[in-house]
C-alpha cells in the first residue's frame, strides 16, 4: 500500500470494509485428505503384501511338495517345536505386544502434547458423531 502511494503521487488509499475470517475453511478438506491416506495406505499395505507373496517362491506343505514333483510325497516328517523355540516365539510376541503398547501411548503424548488435549478431542469427536448421527 505504501508502494501505491508512492507511485500515485499522494493519493491515499483507505480500506473500506476490514478483512474477516472464513467462517469454515475452504481449502484444505482435511477430511477428503484422511479418508484418502487411510485408502491409499490400505491399498499400499496390500499391494506390497500381494507382491511379496507372488514372488516367494518357496515349498510350504505337502500340497507344495506334491505340485513341484507332480507326484505325491513318499513321508511328510512334522514339526516339532522345542523349548527354545517355544520360548522364542513367546518373547517375541510379548516384545511386539509391549511395542505395540508403548507406539500407542507415544501417539497419545504427541496428539496431548503437540495438538490438542485429548479431552478435547474426544469431546470434538463426540460432538461431530452427534451431529452426524442427528442428520
């Protein structure tokens, strides 16, 4: 504005009518955004997990067996699973329950601490199912 009036030589500008805010933003839906990452996420998740397994090709079973060799097998020997590996399977799902665990409560630090209160959000999300589910 002062460039302006420079140029204009004096002539001095005057907002009429003050700025206001938006009463609801345009741009951008930040829901169409979300629905969409939760799409693309899934379908990305699957496609990567379709992919892994169309190129593992890898014998399992004795159905495995039989449509490699195009025969039957002659014995199918089973698993026995020991001590350690019974162990090790039990430590292994525990630490990826206490990971589990922990990846969700450091989700709830960060929304407290660097978005919201979380009793806030939950009563903005109460709020919004109620008008949705009134509509």
């Amino acid at each position: 504005a002062q460039q302006l009036e420079k140029d204009q030589k004096g002539e001095r500008f005057v907002l009429i009518d003050p700025p206001e805010y938006p009463q609801k933003p345009i741009k951008p839906n930040r829901l169409a955004i979300l629905i969409l990452g939760f799409i693309l996420s899934l379908g990305g998740g699957f496609g990567l997990a379709a992919a892994a397994e169309s190129m593992d090709h890898s014998v399992r079973g004795i159905k495995g067996i039989a449509a490699v060799l195009e025969m039957p097998p002659l014995a199918a020997i089973p698993y026995f699973e020991n001590a350690v590996d019974h162990t090790r399977r039990r430590r292994f799902r525990m630490t990826t329950i206490v990971l589990g665990v922990c990846a969700v409560v450091a989700a709830l630090l960060l929304i407290q601490f660097f978005w919201m209160p979380l009793d806030v959000l939950w009563f903005k999300i109460m709020d919004k199912l109620n008008n949705y589910l009134s509509n």
